[in-house]
C-alpha cells in the first residue's frame, strides 16, 4: 500500500510541478497576446463553468469512493453499476449544460463584446467551445474518478502532464490576439475528449477488470444511493466553489473583466498552495476509503497524524513565503503591469484565506472515506453565503483588495469546526491535533520568515536569481530546523524508510 501511495502521490506532485512551469511561462504570454479584457473574460467564464460544474452533485468523490469499496470487496458487478450509473448521470449533465453556451453562442454573443456591439467571431467559438468542453469533461471526470477509485492515479496524471504540456506548445505557437481566446478553449475542449478516450480504454484492460459502459448494468436504486451519498459531498463542493470562484464574478461584474488580472494573477500563486495540498491528499480518499471497510481504524488514526504533520510542514511555509517573496516575483513576471502595494496586499489576505483551511488538509477525504461529512452539508453553505455577501460588499467599498477580504474572514469560523469533528472520529481532542501536526512548524517557519524579511529590508529582490536563491537558502534553514527539532525520531524513522537509497546515506 505504502508504495502505491507513493507512486500516485509523486505523479501527482510531478503534474503539479509541470502545472505550475507551464503557467510561469505562459500566463504573461496570455496575458500580453489575448489583454487585459479577454483574459478577464475568460477568466469570468471560466468562474462560470466552474459553478455549473457542482451541478455533478459530488459525483466525483462518490465514484471515488464506492469504486474502492466495491473493488476492496471484489464485486466486479457493482464496479460496472456505479461506472453506468455515474456516466448515464454526468453524460446528461453534461449535455444540459453544454446546450446553454451552444444557445448563447447563437442568440446573444454580443454580452460579451467590450462594447455590447456585434460579437466578433472569436467570441461566437468561445461559446461554442466552452459549451464542447462541459459537454466531454463530465463523463470524463467519471471514467478518471474510476481511475482514482483503483488508486491509478500515475496514469491519469501522465496523461494530464502530457495534455497540459501539447496545449502550451500549440498555443504558443498558433496564438494571436484575435484568435486567442478561442484557441485555449477549443485546446481544452480537444483534451477533454482525447483524455476520455484513453481512460476509457485503460479501464477495458484485463488488469483492471475489464470494466466497460453498458446501460444493462445502470440501476435506479445504485443511482439514488450515490446521489444520497453525493449530496454531502456536492454541498460542500458547491459552497468550496462559490467561495473560490464568487470572487472573479464580483470584481468582473462590479468593475469589469479588465479588472480581473490583477487579483486572479496573485491568486494563481497562492492558489498553488491549496492544489499542493489537493494533490498530496487526493489519492488518500479511496486508502481511507480501503482501511474503512476493512475496520483498520487504529491504521487510519496513524496515517492521519504523520500524514497531516507533513503536510502542515509543507504548506505553512509555503505561505510565509508568497507573502514576502511574491510580489517581487510578480512583478517581474508580469513586467510591472500590476500596482505593487495592492498585490501584496492581495497576497497576504489569500494566503490567510487558503492556509487557515490547510491546517487540517485531509478533513474532507477522510470524513467522507467514512461517511462523516454531512457536517460540510451544515457548516459550508453558510459560510460561502457570507463569504458572497462580503465580497459584494468590500468591492464596492475597497475595489479589488475587498474581494480578498472578504474571502478571509469565515475561515476563521469554519476550521475549527471541522477540526474538532476529525478529532472526535480520530478519538483525540483538538489540542492534541494542534500539538501534534501544527506547533511543530512554529518555530522553523518563524526563523525562515524573520530571515526573508531582513533580505527583502536589505537587499530586496531585484531578479529571478535573487529570488531562487532566497527560495532555496530558506527552504533549506527550514527544512534542516524542521528535520532536528520538530520531528519525532520514530517519524524520521518512517521517512528514511521512504527516501531513496542514495538520499538515505547522505542524510
């Protein structure tokens, strides 16, 4: 299982490595080619989609979830209900969704023009291949989230490495201001349908079972008891998403899309540290999900704590760092497009936002692993509706910093809940998670950051080389201090076990 684990995590941190090179080097080049006001559009329509996509009504975490408990009893029967079911549903889905852009495309493109005038063709394709891409993306997500389910993370994440690198290269090559928009679109619309594909025809494989579609195994009653299932997990979804995505809808609504980079440039930095988090967790759902239903719960309760304590130690620095080191990398990135002081400002309020939450990074994977989660259900709604109301709120009075703000304060409400839900189904209290997964960080995080300030007071950042080289000088106080004080000699017993042979005898 260990080794399994580690296969899917790494795959997924090299997909995310390969993520995040791609948008260091592309997102200026969008940015210049396509303008502010295209890019801001894209960036609304996109928020769009993203709402639209909760309509899936947690179907990605069910499939998840019921094909590793299917597959941990070897029931292939019920392994092809749940991929019938679940791609009968999203196919639908999908298609609903997909006729509303195809409609708007032929009724009124004109929204979208800067000037309300006839829409050029560019955005008449935008709708079209939006509308393309919802309609392949959803039984997409089902035949990957049955990947997922049979912990073969390492192939979908091939896959998406190899897509997001053909997209960049057939973009930078082709892209012009007036084809720009549609170009990244109609890339993404293609991928989602060669991804399906290929899923698809792994899953026919022996190996895996030879699982395949047929309408003969679809089931109302396995349907309704995934929905039921889903619903917990969609209302979290939803209420994560209206947080996430409500933001860009604000400011382009309020201020209008040219507005929009400025706030979702930085955001796309922070950003990084929640996709780090999502990443290294993902592939735990359906682990959870295993030792559940073989009632391994001591098992669980071991692999939560170290699990969480590393990830705690990734992230809380990571943070600190973006404060004091991204807006400097901002603006040489983008070129000084952006007002310095507002970014940091930006900066500052979404890494509170994000981090508060990363505190406790595999609440929402193992609380759904065992059927706990109807406290997202209760808690999250709520949450985002404030989040929404403050947001409308702090824009009209701040301008682009209020959207931030107002992002920031219902975390503080929220963690602590969850929290103390994980603590009672892991048997501890919270004081002990605290003590245990987050105060171990303290100390090294504060010596790394005290560290950036005085280089940022004294030297500053004038270049990449400037920043790469504090990044690793403080990555690597860090890392040292965190190994020798905060880690207990039985974890870096565990983490030598890990390592590579060749690192092993260099540590």
């Amino acid at each position: 299982m260990l080794k399994r684990i580690l296969v899917n995590t790494s795959s997924s941190m090299a997909q995310l490595i390969v993520s995040m090179v791609v948008t260091f080097i592309m997102a200026p080049i969008y940015l210049k080619l396509m303008g502010h006001y295209d890019y801001g559009l894209r960036e609304m329509i996109l928020a769009l989609v993203g709402y639209m996509g909760m309509l899936d009504l947690g179907m990605r975490p069910t499939v998840s979830r019921f094909v590793s408990m299917h597959n941990a009893q070897k029931s292939r029967d019920e392994l092809l209900t749940v991929y019938a079911c679940a791609l009968a549903f999203l196919g639908m889905v999908g298609l609903l969704l997909a006729t509303f852009f195809w409609v708007w495309a032929a009724v009124y493109p004109e929204w979208l023009s800067p000037d309300d005038s006839d829409a050029s063709t560019k955005y008449v394709l935008f709708l079209l291949f939006v509308g393309a891409q919802i309609f392949f993306a959803f039984p997409k997500t089902v035949v990957g989230s049955v990947l997922e389910g049979l912990q073969r993370y390492y192939f979908k994440n091939m896959v998406n490495i190899v897509s997001t690198i053909a997209i960049a290269v057939i973009s930078y090559i082709y892209m012009t201001p007036e084809n720009g928009l549609a170009l990244l679109v109609g890339l993404g619309a293609l991928s989602q349908v060669v991804k399906l594909l290929i899923f698809g025809a792994v899953l026919l494989k022996p190996a895996l079972g030879t699982l395949y579609p047929n309408i003969r195994y679809f089931s109302r009653e396995k349907l309704r008891e995934m929905l039921s299932f889903g619903l917990k997990s969609f209302i979290q979804g939803a209420s994560s998403k209206v947080e996430r995505l409500s933001d860009r809808l604000v400011i382009g609504s309020i201020l209008g899309p040219a507005a929009l980079p400025v706030y979702t440039i930085p955001a796309t930095l922070v950003g990084y540290i929640s996709t780090i988090t999502m990443t290294l967790t993902h592939t735990f759902l359906p682990v959870f999900s295993d030792l559940s239903a073989r009632g391994h719960q001591g098992k669980i309760k071991s692999i939560y704590m170290i699990v969480s304590k590393l990830v705690v130690a990734l992230v809380i620095p990571m943070g600190v760092g973006i404060c004091l080191i991204g807006g400097p990398f901002i603006a040489i990135w983008m070129e000084g497009e952006f007002d310095p002081e507002l970014v940091d400002a930006i900066l500052v309020l979404l890494v509170t936002y994000t981090l508060v939450p990363m505190l406790n990074p595999f609440a929402s994977r193992y609380l759904t692993a065992i059927n706990k989660h109807v406290i997202f259900a209760k808690v999250a709604p709520p949450a985002a509706l404030v989040n929404l109301g403050l947001s409308i709120w702090l824009v009209l009075e701040y301008g682009v910093v209020g959207a931030a703000l107002g992002s920031v304060l219902p975390v503080f409400i929220v963690m602590p809940i969850f929290l103390k839900v994980v603590a009672h189904n892991l048997g501890i209290t919270m004081l002990q998670y605290m003590k245990h997964v987050i105060l171990p960080a303290l100390t090294p995080v504060a010596v790394m950051g005290s560290g950036l300030v005085w280089w940022r007071v004294e030297y500053g950042f004038p270049g990449y080389l400037e920043i790469v080289l504090a990044v690793v000088v403080s990555a690597t106080v860090y890392s040292v201090l965190y190994w020798i004080i905060s880690l207990r000699k039985d974890e870096r017993e565990v983490l030598m076990r890990v390592m590579p042979a060749r690192l092993r005898r260099n540590v």
